[in-house]
C-alpha cells in the first residue's frame, strides 16, 4: 500500500511542556512537534519562531502569561520555513529579526513554501485561516550577527552558516551558557532537510558546539539540559546529516534509479533513526536534496505543493 502523501495522515495532537531553562530561558515543546523559544528579559520578551498560525500562538502566548505579563515586543525567524514564521502576527510584536539570507528566502521562495508545507502537514497548520494574507517579513535583518540587550539580558542573534536552510539563525544567551538553535538541531526527531546544505551542515554544528552550551532548545524534540545532554543532541544530528549524505553520494556515483537510491538509503537509516519522529515524512525530501547535492544542484531546488506530490510518488511507490 502506498504510504499517505507526507503527514497528511498525521492527526493526533501532542501534549505541550512549557518550561524554564535558564533564568531568562523558557522552552515550549510538544513531543516533536515545532518548538517556540522564549527570553523574559528585564522590560520585554522575545519570541524565537512563531509556531504554523497565529491560532496556535495564541496557546504560546497563554503560556508566556502564566509567567510575566511583560510586553512581547520581539519576534526572531530561525529560517524561513512557513511552520516557524506564518503565526508571527499574533504576538503583535514591533520587531521581527531574521537573517539577510533568510529575507532572500522568504522573497525568492516564501508563497512556494507556504503552500507546500500546509499540504505537507495540515495538523501543524491548525486553524490555518488564522494566517493573515500574504507573509510574515522582518522588520529588522542581519548579516553575520547582532546583539540585544533587554535590559541588562545580553541576546546575540547569529547566522553561524548554512545547514538547515541558506539563513539559518541562532538566538545565545551567553550570560546562561543557553542556546536557541532553530532546526540546526533536532531531539528523537528527524532533521528535515528538503532545502539544507549537507556538506555545509557539520560545520555549522560544530560552531554552536563551540559556544557549549548549558541548554538547548532544539528545533524539535524535548529542551536538552546539561552539556552531555546537549553535546548528543548536537552530535545525533550531525551523524544523521553525515551519513544520509553519503549514503546517498555513494548511490549516486553508480545509479540514477532514484527510486532505487531512496530504498537502499531508506533500509540502511531506518535502522538507527527509524524511531525518531516524522522518519517517514523526511526521508524522501532529504533524499531527493541529498541527491540533488551531490550532483547538479549546489543549491536547493524550490519545492512546489506539485513537485511534492510527483516526488513523493516517484519515491514512495
Ligand atoms: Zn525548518
């Protein structure tokens, strides 16, 4: 039988867990769903991705009200991928900070995005009527790095390089040695990387593992506390980035049967990564990436709701 298109056959909702990590650091994670990081500084917060619509904001917003009732007054875009950034406008903050890159992104590809990601997995879209026209832009956009200061809170907001996406961002609060890393990093999750740079993607990892951190908030997948913790957490992504690309490089040096390709790749990770959530949902986007990477593509290719779709029935059939 062939397997339901991405996560349309997803459906079941996930409990929330809204915790503190740091003294100004709170986590809002569901079981592997999306992840919100938040600053309380000293007169503000900060938000770090929005969560797919301003309906589901509103439940990170409820969160954020048990704890303070300091205005939100700024919102940071990790990369530009419409399940992070499309329920932005709830917060009314009066800033939105994203990467240069990460603005080109959203220029270049943002409508593309949009559509194909809530074909992708309607349940993360929840009421996805909430989503105001158009999409979500950065009122304020860096090139390598700045810093914020909420009150005496010193928040740097970085582009370490290329992974996930092209403009990927983190959010580190050095005074508390903790790290907000976007999707650079996941936890019993699978790394989605459709639109990553495999090559570029261990590198990057091993700048954040430099800051060592103290806590981590992943893209997705349980905060990670302590530096043992955090340091399998950044070294569990890497080896998965590592070895599909090879895996698929190795495959592609003697076949162009991408469905061929996809089997072998598939049998040989699901071995070790086959318990991580959306395993499945991932796995013929980071293939096909993969392949594109290792071949003509340095860059990655726009997805399409259309290129999904023949993708997924190439592969999956
Ligand atoms: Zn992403």
């Amino acid at each position: 039988m062939q397997k339901a298109f991405a996560s349309q056959a997803d459906l079941e909702d996930k409990k929330v867990t809204f915790s503190q990590l740091s003294e100004h650091a709170w986590a809002y994670t569901a079981e592997g769903d999306p992840n919100t990081g938040v600053v309380i500084g000293d007169d503000a917060v900060l938000v770090i991705d929005t969560q797919a619509t301003p309906a589901m904001a509103q439940d990170v917003i409820r969160h954020i009200r048990t704890v303070t009732d300091k205005p939100i007054r700024f919102v940071v875009l990790s990369h530009y991928h419409a399940v992070r950034v499309l329920g932005a406008s709830a917060y009314g903050a009066e800033h939105i900070i994203a990467s240069e890159e990460t603005l080109d992104l959203i220029r270049e590809r943002g409508e593309q995005d949009k559509a194909s990601e809530i074909g992708r997995f309607p349940r993360l879209f929840r009421a996805v009527e909430s989503i105001p026209p158009g999409l979500t832009w950065p009122t304020i956009t860096f090139r390598d790095e700045m810093t914020l200061w909420l009150g005496k809170v010193e928040v740097r907001i970085s582009h370490p390089g290329r992974g996930h996406t092209r403009g990927d961002t983190i959010v580190w609060l050095p005074q508390e040695r903790t790290l907000f890393s976007g999707d650079l990093v996941e936890y019993n999750a699978t790394p989605y990387a459709g639109d990553a740079y495999f090559q570029d993607w261990p590198r990057t990892l091993d700048k954040l593992a430099a800051l060592d951190p103290l806590q981590l908030v992943p893209g997705r997948g349980d905060a990670l506390r302590g530096r043992e913790q955090v340091q399998a957490g950044l070294q569990g992504t890497r080896a998965f980035v590592q070895e599909l690309f090879e895996a698929v490089r190795a495959g592609a040096q003697t076949s162009s049967d991408m469905h061929q390709i996809y089997r072998q790749v598939y049998g040989k990770l699901k071995v070790k990564y086959g318990q991580w959530v959306i395993f499945d949902h991932c796995m013929p986007f980071d293939v096909s990436r993969a392949y594109d990477e290792a071949t003509a593509y340095p860059d990655p290719r726009i997805w399409t709701a259309e290129r999904d779709v023949q993708m997924w029935k190439q592969l999956e059939a």
